[in-house]
C-alpha cells in the first residue's frame, strides 16, 4: 500500500544544459503525452517538483456526446433568454 509520502512509481532522469528532462516513456503513454504536449510544473514549499500533464482540449471533443438532448437544451436557453429581454 502506498501512502502519500510513498509514490507509485519512481524514475530517475538526468537534466540537460539547456535544463531539459526526459519523461519516461510509461509515464508518457500512461498519460497520452506526445511532442508538443503541455505540461505544468509546480514547485512545492519543501522544494519539491511537481509535474502535471495539461490536457489537449481538442481531445475532449465528443466526450459527452449522446448525454444530452440538443433540442430540450436549445428550447431551455431560449427560455431563460426570453427573462433577460
């Protein structure tokens, strides 16, 4: 059991001049990172790094796709236009 002190999994990379990293390749498919993917570093009061994959927002495209009824949806705005009018 891990804790939070305790992560999952540990790598270790080595930084270049230019201040560059390698992700490992398990963490990169593990989180869809592909060249060019963003992500966001966040150091912590203990001087710690944190590293968080920014999700591709042209991936979510779709992804509620079928749980709504466009129409209701559509006849619910006019109406709550209808009270700004």
């Amino acid at each position: 059991m891990t804790t939070l002190l305790e992560p999952k999994r540990k790598r270790t990379s080595k930084v270049t001049r230019k201040g560059q990293i390698t992700i490992p390749v398990s963490f990169r498919q593990k989180n869809s990172l592909k060249e060019g993917s963003m992500v966001e570093i966040t150091e912590t009061d203990d001087n710690k790094l944190i590293v968080e994959p920014i999700p591709d927002l042209l991936s979510q495209i779709g992804c509620d796709k079928g749980k709504y009824d466009s129409a209701k949806l559509r006849k619910d705005l006019d109406e709550s236009r209808k009270l700004w009018r």
